[in-house]
C-alpha cells in the first residue's frame, strides 16, 4: 500500500545528558492516516512524539542531531520558528489539560493568540471545532461555564477542540485515552477516525487492540531504536521480526539479568513507587532492578516516576492475566 509522507524523520538521534534515548531514528509518517506508536515503556514512544513538535526543547540537558522534516521543512534547522511550527502540530496529553477558564474560552484561546479578535469570528471557531470534537451538543448551552465543572472525558474532548482551533496539520496523541473510561475513550477514537480524513494523526499507545482498532501504519519502538513499521494489516498480521511477534503475542522481548528483584503483587500506587525507590537506591549505578506488579494502574504510573526520578525503564512486558514485569536500570 503506498502512502503520501507527511513527516520524514531522517537519522535522529536524542540525548538526556548523557544517556541516548533515540537511536539513528529514520521513518517516514503517512499523510492523513492514523500512525500507532507502540512498544513497552521507556522504549522511547513519547520523547520520539515531543521530539516531532520540539516540545522536547522544554526539558534539561536535551541534545538532538538529525532531521525531522514536516511538509519539506527541517524543524530543527536553526532558523525555523517555534511558534510556528507549534501552531502546525497539536498535541494530546495522556490526561486532558483544560485551561481554568470557560469551555468557551478554552478553544478561543489559541485563536485569540494568533489573531483573531472579532466576537463573530471566534462564535464560529468555537461551534465549528467543538463539533468536530463531538462536543457541541453536550455543552452548546452552557459554553459560559467553567471548564473544570466537565467530566475528564469531555475535557479531553475539549482538548481536542482547542488544539483543532489553531488549525494545525498534525494531531500528536501521548496516550490520550489511557485515563478514560471506556466510553469516553470511544468517543476519542472515533474522533480519530473522523479527523484523519483532515489531518495526519500520530499516537502512542500502550494498548494493541486500540492500536488495531485506529491505526493505517504501526511503528514498533524498543529501547530507543524502530524494531519494525509498516501497514498496520500486515504488521499485525504478518510480523517480521522476533521481538515484533514476542510483544504482539505478549511474551517476553529478551531474557534479561537483574541483579535485584523486587515482588510489589498487592500494592498498590503510592506505596508501590516508595518501595522501588528505595530498591534502586540500594542498588550501585548501572544495576537491574527486576519488579512484579498485579495492580494495573503501577504498568504505566510506576514507570514514569522512575523515569522522573532519573532511572531507565528497559522493559514492561505481561507475565500473566494479572502479573506484570517492570525492568528498571539505576542512573
């Protein structure tokens, strides 16, 4: 199937102080389709997603070589301005991140910003874009009302509206139905749907059917280089790669050393974190801490505040219906 690019990522690497975090990254992203990111955590899904708007840049001690070319554009060419570049590329956090102002407001913000001051105008910025977000008729009578007083869900509708508003080309998704409930979480996807008629979509997911469910072309990420890419149909149903078919069919990528062990089964956040911290601080730098979990929210929530903390999540894999591995280096 031949695709139109949109985005051409040519040898990108990425650096966090010392420790490379991306690895000689070369993939070309389609034109309006849905792209899913998948891949364990830590395996560099998100900083690959924030490095393709720059947003990036706004964390410490950042080093980027390589290219990242949008419509033809190097993003990371001295002279491009930020600003701008933004404005071309939305992006959806993992929980929604509704500005403390009215509903109404919170789509003519970045409007506002860019311009545009007519009352008329921005009526119609805000009707058009909360349809498009399939949030209109929940809210039309009440777009005066403050946006905290909506249900996570529609906030993250709402979030989708604002960064429609700005009219961007590409819509950047870090897991942004993983704090949903279901319901909600389908509203999203079939916005997605919907918008890639429109727009080019990129998310990174934790979860293969969403994954199926949305997706025109997967990229499979692990510890910082692309394993394997391609049409989601075949990727999905014809994967090349060992590690590929291991993480699709749950098993484990690689047999890994650690040099502790740590079983968490039975407790929960935030006792779980507190008792890998202290884990990690017994061990020497450069040390394998290997944790087992049974609480489902610690397979995303435990990685990140190790990853806060300074450490490098090397592996989350399934064990089992309800046991997971979380493999943790000490920096």
């Amino acid at each position: 199937m031949e695709f139109k690019t949109h985005i051409s990522v040519k040898n990108l690497n990425l650096w966090y102080g010392g420790q490379q975090a991306l690895n000689d990254i070369s993939i070309d992203i389609p034109d309006k389709k849905v792209t899913a990111i998948i891949g364990p955590s830590g395996c560099g899904k998100s900083t690959f997603l924030k490095s393709l708007n720059r947003l990036i840049d706004l964390q410490d001690d950042v080093k980027v070589n390589g290219q990242v070319l949008v419509d033809g554009e190097n993003i990371y060419d001295p002279h491009v301005e930020i600003t701008h570049l933004r404005k071309k590329i939305g992006l959806l956090f993992q929980r929604p991140q509704a500005l403390p102002m009215s509903i109404y407001d919170n789509v003519a913000y970045g409007p506002r910003i860019h311009g545009t001051k007519h009352r008329k105008d921005l009526d119609g910025i805000v009707e058009r874009y909360l349809k498009l977000s399939g949030l209109w008729d929940e809210v039309k009578d009440r777009l005066q009302g403050p946006a905290s007083k909506l249900s996570i869900g529609q906030q993250q509708r709402l979030c989708l509206a604002r960064s429609l508003a700005i009219e961007p080309e590409v819509i950047l998704g870090d897991e942004p139905t993983s704090a949903l409930d279901p319901i909600s979480a389908e509203h999203i996807e079939q916005r997605f749907l919907e918008l890639k008629k429109q727009y080019t979509i990129i998310l990174v997911t934790h979860s293969l059917r969403q994954a199926q469910r949305l997706a025109d072309y997967v990229i499979f990420f692990y510890l910082g280089n692309i394993v394997e890419h391609g049409p989601a149909a075949e990727f999905f149903r014809n994967p090349k790669d060992a590690k590929t078919q291991a993480y699709i069919n749950g098993r484990f990528i690689e047999g890994r050393k650690a040099d502790k062990e740590l079983d968490l089964k039975g407790t929960v956040c935030p006792a779980n974190f507190v008792k890998a911290k202290l884990a990690l601080e017994g061990l020497d730098e450069g040390k394998v801490l290997r944790i087992i979990v049974d609480y489902e929210p610690a397979v995303s929530e435990l990685p990140r505040a190790m990853e806060y903390e300074g450490h490098k999540v090397l592996e989350v894999k399934r064990l089992s219906a309800t046991d997971w591995e979380i493999v943790i280096q000490r920096l």
